[in-house]
C-alpha cells in the first residue's frame, strides 16, 4: 500500500487523513495516509527519510510550505511562480517534484462552490507567508480592480508586492494603513486562526456586500470567521472547502485520478 502523509505544525487537528481515505474509497485507490507533526528544523530530514523508506507523496502545511520549495528537485509553474509547495511526489527517476495547489483549491472553491465573482472587486489577503504566497497568481488572474497585501512585517510584503506586480495590481501595506479603505473580499491567510487569535483588524473594512474568507478551518468559527460575520458580511467561512479541493488535486497529482468532492465536502461539513 503506498503511504501518504500531511506534515505541519502543528498538525493535530488536520482532516487531510480523513478527506484522502474518502477519496481512496471513491476511486478504489489503496492508499495510507497520516497527519505527522514536524518542527521546521527537522523537515528536511523528516522528508528525505520518508521517500527513503518507501513514501510516494508529501503535503506540507504551515509553516513549511516555502521549506518545501526549497526540497523540491523540481516545481510546476504554479509552484514556481509562488514560491511555495504544498505537494511533494516522489518520482520514477527519484527525484522529488513539488507543486502547490492551494490557489486552484481556493479558487474552485470561491468561484465554483460558493459562486462569487473577483473581476472588478477589491480584494484584501491578510499575511505574507506560504499561505498567501500559494493564491495570490490565481487571485491576480481573476482581475479583481485593486488587491491589497497586509502584514505585520510590512517588507516582507513589500518583497511579495514585486515579485508578483506583472499580474496584476497589487499594494503592499501595514494594517494600520488599512484605515479607511473598504474591501469586497478579505481573505486571512495567517496562521492566527490556529491558535484561536485575530489579525490586529480595524471595523470598517468590509464593504456592505463583503464577503470575508479564512484559510483555515475548524469544528467551530475561527476568530475570523466570527470577525466577519459581526462586520455584517453576507458570507463569512472557513477554509474546509479550500481544503477538500487543493487535496483533490494534489490525489490527482500522485493517482493520475480526480476525486469527485461536492459530497466529501458536504459530509465534512455535517
């Protein structure tokens, strides 16, 4: 039986084991796949032992998604363009090609699922880490009016701004320049959410038909969530969705098969 697993930390409360095993059912794939907690400074060794030992297939969750970019012999465009992997195969030939399916996951799922638009609207991502870096292309690509890129670190903002300005524009900036503003879409893409906290948001920020989206997800409201929904968003939700499709893909990428995922979600969400 092939072995899969999802690496991050922390990693506890991942439902990755369980959304692949319904995908293996579905497609009668024989797969194994576990949640492991990795501290960044042992990852590399933690990877390389995995595929040494017979592992066909990694997904890297916070905080090492640009680790993973680093281990990768080889990137697809949506990776390289990035700067982040979220998917690791093992190939024939033994090198490791990294991929990152997080924006396609947060697309569908904004788009296909919850059937919202982002051409022309103003879109706000809160973080600069792996998480953004994974969804700001396709984002950019969608053609929304304006997207703003907020962090505590505003530089490391500043260095996310260059490297993706050709697709679109996009405006590096503290949270405290944000006073003012009114966004459309804002998607929280730290990792606050873990550890049941908030990004340091001023009210106001949403629009009167705003819709507020976390990257992260929870048996109950994460604090963003909440936050949105005491903004008066019309839609204000967590990542399960994001999460379901990106896993697809990244099946996809090691089976060679597509994962049929409307009532995976639906029963995750029950």
């Amino acid at each position: 039986m092939d072995r899969y697993a999802v690496l991050g930390f922390p990693i506890s409360h991942s439902m990755s084991p369980a959304i692949h095993q319904r995908f293996a059912e579905q497609t009668g794939e024989k797969i194994s796949y576990e949640a492991i907690e990795v501290h960044p400074d042992v990852f590399a060794n933690l990877a390389d032992y995995f595929f040494k030992t017979g592992g066909k297939g990694l997904n890297c969750t916070v905080p090492l998604k640009e680790l993973a970019f680093q281990k990768a012999d080889a990137l697809t465009e949506r990776a390289t363009i990035s700067g982040a992997v979220n998917t690791l195969k093992l190939m024939q030939d033994g090198s490791i090609l990294g991929d990152n399916t997080d924006g396609v996951g947060l697309i569908t799922d904004l788009c296909g699922n919850l059937g919202l638009t982002l051409k022309g609207k103003r879109v706000l991502v809160l973080g600069a880490g792996g998480a953004a870096r994974g969804i700001l292309e396709p984002l950019l690509r969608g053609e929304p009016s304006n997207l703003w890129l907020a962090n505590r670190t505003v530089p490391k903002a500043r260095a996310m701004e260059t490297l993706f300005s050709s697709l679109g524009d996009i405006h590096a900036s503290s949270y405290e320049a944000l006073m003012g503003e009114e966004f459309d879409l804002i998607i929280n893409a730290t990792s606050t959410s873990l550890t049941g906290d908030l990004p340091p948001l001023a009210s106001g920020l949403l629009s009167s038909k705003g819709v507020c989206y976390d990257l992260a997800y929870s048996k109950e409201p994460t604090a963003f969530v909440l936050w949105g929904e005491k903004q008066g968003a019309v839609l204000s939700t967590d990542g399960l969705g994001m999460l379901v499709e990106q896993a697809a893909h990244a099946f996809n990428l090691w089976r060679g098969v597509m994962p049929e995922t409307s009532a995976i979600r639906g029963g995750l969400r029950a």
